[in-house]
C-alpha cells in the first residue's frame, strides 16, 4: 500500500496540482487505483487518471461526473442518514448531544455500484465487497482507524 499527504492544513484539501503530482507519483510507482481523501485536491488524482489511463475512487459523494471512465467508484458519507437518525432520536426524546459515528452497520457509509460503474467491477469483485462489508458488520473484521 502506497500513501502520500498533500499536507496537514487546511489547504492540502485545495490543491490539485498536488493531487496529481502525488497520483502521478503514486501510480508510476506501481499503484493501479488510487482512493484519494483529499477534497479538491482530489481532482488532480482524477487528471492524472485520465492522463495515465488508471482509476481513481472518490470520496464523500459520487464523483463519477467528475470523471467519467477514471472513477471507479467512490465511497459515499451518507449524511441524509445522519440528519435522520438525528431527528428521530429528537422526535423520541432520545437525543444527547456529543459524536456519534455512522459506519456500515449504522448505513452512515457505502460505496457507488450502479449503471455507470458495473461494467468496471466484476461481480465476483462486488461478491468480495460485500462479502466484506459483513463480516465488518458482524464484527469479525476490524478496519483501521489509523493510516
């Protein structure tokens, strides 16, 4: 596994030129799909997808549009899910202030699989992902929380 920051402000989430000099690097370096975290920065990974013909995985939303045929897929915040499960522990009295984390088993995350990606994801690939997914539900997987 390769990983590479683009900085630790603010600002390294504003920087594609960045992006695509970290991708660059990374994909010369022997990655095949590189998932960035990265904000705009993000974009410059996707311009140096298309520019080396590899994928790219988006983050917080589908990026698809931002580049068709380089992202492969993204891996979605699902926020809706947290304003409603906000609302319904209020609604029930049963609301308390603090974090509270959505992960898999809260349907607070998920990944893009639709009619614009499938024909990059074999199924047996989507049979692993999910697959994956629970036997982190369950438990028996612990992702890390750390780089």
């Amino acid at each position: 596994m390769l990983v590479k920051y683009a900085g630790n402000t603010g600002a390294a989430f504003k920087d594609p030129t960045k992006g695509k000099e970290l991708a660059l690097a990374e994909y010369q370096s022997g990655a095949d799909i590189i998932f960035h975290a990265s904000g705009s920065t993000g974009l410059g990974v996707f311009e140096a997808g298309r520019q080396l013909h590899k994928l790219a995985i988006g983050v917080d939303s589908d990026q698809y549009d931002e580049a068709p045929g380089v992202v492969l897929t993204s891996m979605v915040k699902r926020v809706d899910t947290a304003v409603f499960e906000t609302i319904r522990g209020l609604k029930a009295g049963q609301w308390r202030g603090g974090i509270r984390d959505f992960g898999l088993a809260d349907h607070g995350v998920t990944w893009v699989y639709d009619d614009r990606n499938k024909a990059l994801i074999p199924a047996p690939v989507k049979a692993t992902v999910d697959s994956l997914e629970k036997e982190i539900v369950a438990g028996h997987i612990k992702p890390p929380t750390e780089p």
